[in-house]
C-alpha cells in the first residue's frame, strides 16, 4: 500500500514538474523590435573591450550567458528570449541602438542608467557586445 | 604598544607605495595629451561593508540596500555541533539608503543584546583617476541601543539604570586606496565609547581594575584581491588597541582579541555575496572592538556570511 502511494505521489510530483517546464518553455516567446529613439541611433562612443567584459559579467552574465548567447542561468525563468549577440542580424543594429537597449532597456530589460552611471564604461559594454559576434 | 609602532609603520610603508603608484599612473599617454584625468576613481571595494568592516564605498543616490549578516556558532565544538552551524548564532538585519551623493543613512536590528543601531557615512573625499587625490576618506559612525530586558537583580545595572545607559557609540575614519583594478586596500581608526559598562568596579582589597573599559580606540584593516569580474578574495583585521595612557584602570582585565577575516566576495548587478571564516559573533563594530573575547588561533572563529540587495529609485 505504501509502495502504491510512494508511487503515485512520485507520478504526481513528476508530473507537476514537467507541466512547469513545458509551460515555461511554451510561454518564452521572441522580443518584438525595439522602439529605439532617434537620438539614440545615431549616438557613437568608444570602449575598452576588456573593461566591458568586466561589466557584462556583473550586471548580463546571470540572463545573457558568458558569451552573450542568451543562456545564462536566470534566462529560463523570463518571459522572453534574450536573443544571441553572436548572430549576424543582431549585429545590423547601430552602436547608438545597442546602447539604448542595453543601457535604457524595457519590460524585462531592466534599465542600467544608475547601475552603469559612466558613459565610459557603456560605451566599454557596447564594444564587448559587438565583440562578440561570430 | 607594539600595535602602535606597526600601525606607524605600516603608514610610512604606505606613503612610498602611493607616491610610487601616482608616478606610474601619471605616465599614461594619454593624460599626456589631455591633462590629468581628475574624475572619481571607480569605487575601491563592491560593497558597503567588508565582512565585518564598513568600507568607503557609496551606492548611487536613492539607492535602497537591505542587508542580511548572519554568523554562526564558533567550530572548535567539531562536528557535533556541524563546525557551529548548530550552534547558537547572530543575525543582523539592515536598510540603507543613500539620501545624497555622499551620505548614505542607516538602521538595523541585530539578535544579540536585541540591538538597535542607527548609522551615518559620509564621504569626504574622493579618490580621482590622475591620484591629485590618492586616497578616499570616509567618515561612517553608528550609535548602538541595547534593548535587553535588564532586570535589577540579574546583570547587577542598578536602580539608576537609564536609556542613556543603553547606548554606545562608534566612530570611523576610513582610508581607501584602490592600487588598480585588482587590489584594494583600507586602513581605518576608529573610537568606541559604551555609556554603561558590566560591573564597573574596581577590587578595593587589590586595587586591581576587574572592569571592562568604557572607551575603546581600535584599528581595522581590509585588502581585496579580485581574481575574476565577480569574485574577490579579502581578509580584513580588526585590533582593539591597548593604550595605557587612556586606561580607566591599573591594568587591563580580558583585553578584547583581534578580530581576523579571511574569505570571499561574491557580486552581481544588485546583490553582494560574503562567506569567510571570522573571530567574532558579534556584527556592530563596536562589539567586536570592546567584547570579542573569541582567539582566532585557538579554533574560535565561525562562519559568518553577508547577503546585500540594492534597488534604485
């Protein structure tokens, strides 16, 4: 009889967490485009891709994966994609977009104004994110 | 007295490593071409606090912190008491706001002596990037109130035991460097004054002082090494010192032991992470300079950890 319940209540437990998974995995959809401001897109700046790789480990490794590839540990928990920053199309974006969407964000994107207060060291994150194109 | 001539040391070895390290940064080419770089030197340490320690550093303005400082019991009880996880253990809870550039304000509650701290920093000066200002400077200072039940009877207070007897205070002037994106190091002086003291008085057959001091000048020290964006290895001391000419009485009775640190920092976007093994119970600096009583070299120390949280209005 225990064996039976210890059966069933493992069935359920699995269940229960397949049923999570899958409809977490179902729920992630892709980001829509971005509604970058025109002053952003046009905005240019240099940065210390050493310093940058700094910064994207403190404040995006956790959602965006070591290597931008979206696959960090926190990355499954969110209602949207990250995207890949080593794919070619993601790379179409001006620095200035990249920017904004990196320093200004939206919805699940949090914003970094204050948490990356020097206009050095976004700059500096730009240019590790555009390093990381294959 | 030997603390004093270390201290005196220490700061001479000091003076030669700073002018020896604006030599060097001053030679960037590219401060030769655009003049000294006199912008704020990014922050020498993650965190407001240092295990133990406070440090210089100061979050954004309207930024929230709550902090979580737990330490568990020594581990000289071995495995029976699973190396002090079982054991009896102190836990601090705090909010910190940062209400201007360079003042942040604080309070807390801590489970030993139910304490209730209130704290202010403010920092004075800013280490820049060309070193015209090679240090900062930060003044952090706390006041303690002791909200145990204090029956006349049991801790022997007297009749005329009053809430002012109930606070102590504790003041700091912390001296940062930051040598380069690695090393880091503080050296900060700092005076605790306790308005009541356990029995505070002295043996009239021998004279001798059996009372604990009410004032306490102590010296702390901290040195970070970061070996990856994330991680830091630290160690931090802190000495009470023994200063006869301040004494209260003939001689000192329990003199308070050095509090030693030693572990690491982990920090993310909004959180810091601190696990070390650690002297002292006690989280208050000026507990740990008046009372810590634990000999890090005769297996009392424990396992302390830091959890931080920052939000930004």
């Amino acid at each position: 009889m225990k064996t039976k319940q210890l059966i069933r209540l493992s069935a359920f437990v699995l269940a229960a967490v397949l049923f999570v998974l899958a409809n977490n995995v179902i729920a992630q959809k892709k980001p829509g485009p971005w509604n970058v401001p025109a002053k952003y897109k046009t905005m240019k700046g240099k940065g210390d891709v050493a310093a940058g790789k700094e910064l994207f480990a403190k404040h995006c490794k956790s959602c965006h994966g070591a290597k931008g590839l979206g696959d960090g540990p926190k990355a499954a928990g969110l209602k949207t994609t990250c995207g890949d920053f080593s794919n070619s199309d993601f790379h179409k974006a001006s620095d200035g977009e990249i920017y904004y969407m990196a320093i200004i964000g939206r919805d699940e994107m949090p914003n970094y104004e204050k948490k990356i207060p020097e206009e050095e060291d976004r700059w500096a994150l730009v240019a590790f994110i555009r390093s990381l194109k294959k | 007295m030997k603390i004093i001539y270390s201290f005196l040391l220490l700061c001479i070895f000091c003076i030669p490593i700073t002018v020896v390290s604006q030599e060097t940064e001053t030679t960037d080419a590219t401060e030769q071409e655009t003049g000294p770089d006199n912008r704020p030197a990014k922050p020498a340490f993650e965190s407001g606090l240092l295990f133990d320690q406070q440090t210089a550093n100061m979050q954004q303005k309207n930024t929230l912190e709550f902090i979580i400082q737990h330490r568990f019991g020594t581990v000289e009880d071995g495995i029976r008491n699973l190396y002090g996880i079982w054991g009896s253990s102190n836990i601090r809870l705090g909010l910190n706001y940062t209400i201007l550039k360079n003042v942040m304000v604080g309070l807390g509650t801590t489970k030993f002596k139910k304490a209730q701290d209130l704290q202010v920093k403010y920092n004075i000066l800013q280490q820049t990037r060309s070193n015209s200002i090679p240090v900062s400077l930060t003044f952090y200072g706390n006041v303690q109130i002791d909200c145990q039940y204090k029956v006349d009877d049991t801790l022997n207070v007297g009749k005329d035991y009053t809430f002012a007897d109930r606070l102590s205070y504790f003041s700091q002037l912390i001296i940062t460097r930051r040598f380069n994106n690695q090393l880091s190091l503080q050296i900060a002086p700092s005076f605790t004054h306790y308005n009541w003291m356990m029995a505070d008085t002295v043996n009239s057959s021998t004279e001798d002082a059996i009372a604990w001091e009410h004032d306490k000048i102590g010296l702390s020290a901290g040195i970070r090494y970061k070996i990856s964006p994330q991680t830091s290895f630290i160690a931090t001391v802190d000495w009470p010192l023994k200063i006869k000419g301040i004494v209260e009485y003939k001689d000192f009775i329990n003199p308070p032991k050095p509090n030693y640190c030693i572990g690491a920092e982990i920090c993310t976007s909004t959180h810091a992470f601190h696990l070390w093994f650690g002297t002292s119970q006690a989280i208050l600096p000026q507990e740990i300079m008046m009372w810590n009583q634990n000999d890090f070299f005769n297996k009392q120390f424990l396992i302390g950890l830091n959890v931080t949280r920052l939000w930004n209005f």
